[in-house]
C-alpha cells in the first residue's frame, strides 16, 4: 500500500512539474497576419481626386495674367510715363539725334510746377505737328531780355547760368512768316505760359521765333526726367559715324 501510495505521487508529481517548466519557458512573439482591407474599401488618398491639369483652363490663365500686364503697361505709359525720341539737334550737348526719353506725363503735375531749368516736350499750334523739345527759360510772370551782343539771357534781371550750352546765345531776329520780326525783348511770359530756349543757341527754333512765342503750358506733354537709350550718328551709306556714349544714360538735367 504504501509503494502504490508514493507511485501514484511521483506520477502528479511529475505531471505539474512538466506543466510549470512549460509554464516558465518564453513565449515566442506570435506574427500578425496582414490585414487585408475589404475589397470595397477605397484607399484614403483616393477619398480627394487629385486635380487634373486641363490645358485649356491653363491657358485661359495664362492669358488673363498677360491681359492684365498689358493693360498695367497701357496705363503706365499713358497717364504716368511716355518714352519718346529726339528728332534734331537743337538741345546739343544735352540731348543728341536718336536719344530715346522718358517723360513724365502731364498728368501728374499742374502747369505751376514747371520750373526753369525743366526740359519739356511741347506741341506748337500752327507751327509744326511733331513735338518740339526745348529748355524752360522764363516761367508766367517773369520778365526775359537777351543781350545778344554780350550773349547773356537774363530773367526778372538775373543773368543765367548755363553751363550746359554749347555755344553763345546769339541771333538777335527772327522772321515770322508774314515777314515781320520776333519778339523785342525785354519781354514779360504771360500767366500760364512758357518762354523756352534750345541748349543748341545758334540753331534752335524756339520762343525767340514768332510763331513760336511764349507757349501756354497746356501745349506741354510732359518733363524730360532721363535718357533711356542713347543715339547715334550714320552718314547717307548707314554707316555708324557717331556710335552710341553709353555713358548718357541716365538723369537729365
């Protein structure tokens, strides 16, 4: 009785050793399968269409920005700045045969702030349709004489410093066109006028000549600010005789 007593707690005794031993052993990490997402089931980047390029929406932008531009540029040169060319010599040194300008526009000033010293580029009535461009000698109110024989130009009684001519202020007569002379001097510029010169003394036509005369401030199509692009010089062959002074560019005074 008694061996049969400790068999039969050997067997248990074995049994519940075996099943802590397994009890301690370390359980490996079990995998997780991937889930497959149900068939029907979009993906999350398909829940937003991607936006699809039509070119003929592009297009239609593109031209509306260039519309835009266009009309900006419109604007810009009418009612702010104009680029205009210079057609003769009569403003030698300061401005050359084929110099290219910017002007600004008379709308952005009144007719008193033009000063003396401005060059301005003005129509004439009844004397020629082109534009002329020309200094402001003597504003409205002021009183002008030129001593030709001495060559000095003097306003309200001042002699004029004009370090920027290239020769002496001379030819004292101007003939109109009925045969008459030009201004006699000392001569007052009425209100709302211009008396105006050419830096080229000797071979301008400018308020010293009768049909141009003082000239009303309305005439002026804007003040001269710099030059843009200088010109040059080309004999009866196009040949370049005079080649542009890129040096020029700039502020004009």
């Amino acid at each position: 009785m008694e061996q049969d007593k400790y068999s039969v707690h050997d067997t248990i005794d074995l049994q519940e050793i075996r099943s802590l031993l397994e009890d301690e052993k370390p359980q490996e990490p079990q995998e997780t399968p991937p889930q497959t997402p149900p068939e029907d089931a979009a993906p999350a980047s398909a829940e937003k269409p991607e936006k699809k390029s039509e070119p003929l929406y592009e297009c239609y932008g593109i031209l509306h920005d260039i519309t835009y531009i266009l009309a900006a540029v419109t604007l810009l040169f009418v009612f702010v700045v104009r680029l205009v060319g210079v057609d003769g010599t009569s403003m030698l040194p300061t401005l050359h045969h084929g110099d290219y300008l910017i002007l600004e526009s008379n709308f952005l000033y009144h007719g008193d702030d033009i000063e003396t010293g401005d060059i301005v580029v003005l129509t004439v009535p009844y004397y020629k349709e082109e534009p002329i461009v020309k200094r402001v000698v003597a504003t409205g109110g002021q009183t002008v004489d030129i001593d030709f024989e001495n060559h000095i130009v003097y306003v309200d009684g001042q002699a004029l410093e004009e370090p920027y001519l290239i020769d002496y202020t001379g030819t004292g007569s101007w003939n109109n066109w009925d045969g008459e002379y030009g201004l006699s001097y000392p001569a007052t510029v009425p209100e709302d006028c211009i008396f105006v010169l050419g830096d080229n003394r000797n071979n301008s036509t400018d308020s010293r000549f009768a049909p141009v005369g003082m000239v009303n401030v309305s005439c002026v199509l804007g003040k001269v600010r710099a030059i843009v692009l200088p010109g040059q010089t080309k004999d009866e062959m196009g040949n370049i005789t005079d080649p542009r002074d890129w040096g020029r560019i700039g502020l004009v005074s």
